[in-house]
DNA sequence: AAATCTACCTAACGTTTGTTAGAATTTTAC
DNA sequence: GTAAAATTCTAACAAACGTTAGGTAGATTT
C-alpha cells in the first residue's frame, strides 16, 4: 500500500472508532475480529500491534465515554448558576455526546453487559456515581425551590431515558446538520435507523 | 429428577423463558447453549429436541413480544373512547408489559439486532408498523384537538423512551407488589438493576 | 551501507461455538 | 408386563472464534 504512515495513536484511533461503528450495528457478540480487521483493510491478527484483545476495544469504548460524562458532570458542578440550568446545559451535553459519539454512546448503552467481570464492577460502579450525582443536583434543584417536589429518581430516570431517543432519531448529514436542525425542527427528520416498543 | 412429566410445549416455555433471563443478564451473544442448558440441568444437545435452532429461540422471543404489543394497539384503535384514553391504556399496556414480561421485553428492546437476516426485516417491518400507528393515533389526537399540537413523531419517540426507564426501575417483589406500589409510590424504588447515561 | 524499528503479513494454535447422530433411558399406552 | 413413544444422554463434528508466533517489506536511524 502507498499510504503514508500513521503513528500507532492514530492507527488506533481509527480502529476503536470502526469497532463502536460494528458494535452498534451488530452488537458486540455479533462482530469478529476479523469483521472488524476487514472493513479496516487489513488482517485480523494485525490489529494485535495496535490493541491488547477484543474486550480492550469495548473496554476503551466505555470507559472514554463514561469519563467524558464524569467530567462534564463535575464541571457543572462547579459553574455558579442555578440548579435549572445546571440540568439544562447537562441535557445539551447529552444530546450532544450522542449526535458527536453516536456510535461510542450507543455501545456504551447498549453492550457494557459483555465487559470483563473487573472492568464490569468499575464501569457499574462509575455509573453509579453519575446517577447519584445527578440525583443530588435534582434534590439540590428541588430544595432551591427551583423544581417541582417530585421524586428525585424517577424525575433522574425519566431525564435519562427520555433523553435516549435522539439516539434513535439522530443520522448525521453530510453537511449543514445546523441548519436543518435550526430550521426546520422536524421536517428534516429522517425515519429512525431502530427503535423500540 | 423425580420431576413430574410435563409435555412439550411446556418445556419449550421454560427453555423460552430461562433463556430470555440470561440473554437479559449476559446478552445473545454473551450467552452460549451449554450455558442456558445447564441452567436448566440438562444437556446442551438434549434442547434440540424442542427447538430448531438458537436463532430460533430469540425469535420467538422477540416475535412473541413484537405481536403482543401490536395486537394490544389494533384493541386499543377499535375501542370507542377518546385519543387520550387511548394513549393512557397504551402506556399502561407498556409499563404492564415491562412488569409482567420483563426479561422477554428487555431482550426484545436490545438484543433483535442479532435476529437472522430475514427474520430481522420482518421484525423491523412490525415495529415500523407499530410506530406508524401510534403516530397516526398522536395525529389525531391533536386533529381532534385533545392534544397540543406538538410534532407528533418527536411525542412519540419522547413517551416510548421515557417508557423505558420502567425496564430498568422495576425489579419484582415476591408478593404484594401491588400493595408497595399503591401505598408508596416510589419509596419502595430500589436501585436499579442498570441504567444508562 | 548496515542496523534497527515500524507495521503489517501468513500460518496456525487451542477453545468454544452451535449442532447432529445415535444410543440409552424414562414415560405412556395397551 | 411389554411395546411404543417421548425425552434426554454421550460423543463428536465442522466451523468460527480470539489470539500467538514468527517472518517480511519498507521506512528510519546510525
């Protein structure tokens, strides 16, 4: 091949990225090594310079993504606003995570179940945390009088889930994704690419 | 075993059921058919005389939940009540579903992309079909003037998602649940089994 | 020019997988 | 009590899996 050289981290780089984009589509259980190795052009074992096994590529799929939500959580923490718009600009950053990392959010949901029994307990455990963190600032939100008084974990899992659905909906465009959005809030919507009962 | 016969259909419920179990906890993939066979103390080889094949198994399973759902909203269409009291008896179906079939639903929402490629057409055919109806139900609902005139494929990604959270809130009481659940709207919430960012 | 390093290759390994064949056993029917 | 039918077993298969070993071609360094 003619192409130029890339450093190990880029190659990397390239390889996670098409991993979450096979896992999304066929889960986790559903994609070989080899499945993955040949839409990267190149054999299964080769991937071995680059990556330790299977279970480091979901593992680093989920971890970034779980830390990405960690901090941004924490840097909202410390803003100086009110509690409503602390959940709102945590809102937006969902929303934004899974229009920027459709395909890492998506596995993260959807195949943490087949990390390693170790890496399993951590990622619950990281999850964990967000959601009483999350919980927290609702309560904090409520007792500011800010919010309704409702149960701070429903109120946690409705957010959460509700919010699940651009998944579904979102598909990128080429271009100007901005515009449509902006402009026609509805009428660009493409049919979901899968959803659920 | 000095377990008393049961006839065919009734092993191949308890195989459909002990393998939506662990297909919920572990995942299609994550789930082999010595480990499902063992869980039900017998031999891998030995299911095959009630089922053809493991492919078989999450369809039935996810064709099962599929029709329930759409047999439930072609009831709810021919009722003569309003809009809104249709949407209300469709969550209620789903929230009942989530409760009472639990393990069949979750695998149906997260492990279909596994299903054999034709199966898996027809399956998304079905929850195309679904969707479609329940919009046009959200449609005329606003038509009628029961509803705000929001976008209606926007409401209904937003009630199915927000649905959702009721898979992984739930989790089964032995008995009198009805009794918690009345009498004490969410403090007897344990924490969830998982959750989602 | 030689030596080293980088990034891939081919070949193969040991396991695990879903599944089949056929024998053995239990249950039912007469 | 015996024959038939229903159910589970043991043994094994071929295929696919993740992964390792060792080699090779090209680039980089010395």
């Amino acid at each position: 091949m003619a192409t130029i050289t890339k450093n190990k981290t880029e190659k990397l780089d390239q390889i996670l990225k098409e991993a979450a984009r096979l896992f999304r589509q066929k889960g986790f259980g559903g994609t070989s090594m080899r499945d993955l190795a040949a839409q990267l052009g190149m054999e299964a074992a080769s991937m071995y310079y680059h990556i330790g096994s299977k279970d480091e590529i979901l593992e680093k799929i989920c971890f970034e993504v779980a830390n990405n939500y960690l901090d941004h959580l924490e840097e909202i923490e410390i803003q100086e606003t009110t509690h409503i718009d602390k959940l709102k600009e945590l809102i937006r950053f969902h929303v934004r995570m899974m229009i920027v990392n459709g395909p890492e959010v998506s596995v993260t949901n959807h195949d943490w179940k087949y990390l390693t029994k170790e890496k399993l307990t951590t990622f619950k455990e990281l999850r964990k945390l967000y959601e009483t963190r999350l919980e927290t600032l609702i309560s904090a939100g409520i007792q500011a009088g800010e919010l309704a008084a409702v149960n701070p974990q429903v109120a946690l899992f409705t957010i959460l889930s509700s919010l699940r659905w651009v998944e579904y909906w979102w598909k990128p465009q080429r271009s100007a994704w901005r515009y449509r959005f902006r402009r026609r809030p509805w009428k660009g919507t493409r049919h979901a690419r899968n959803a659920h009962w």
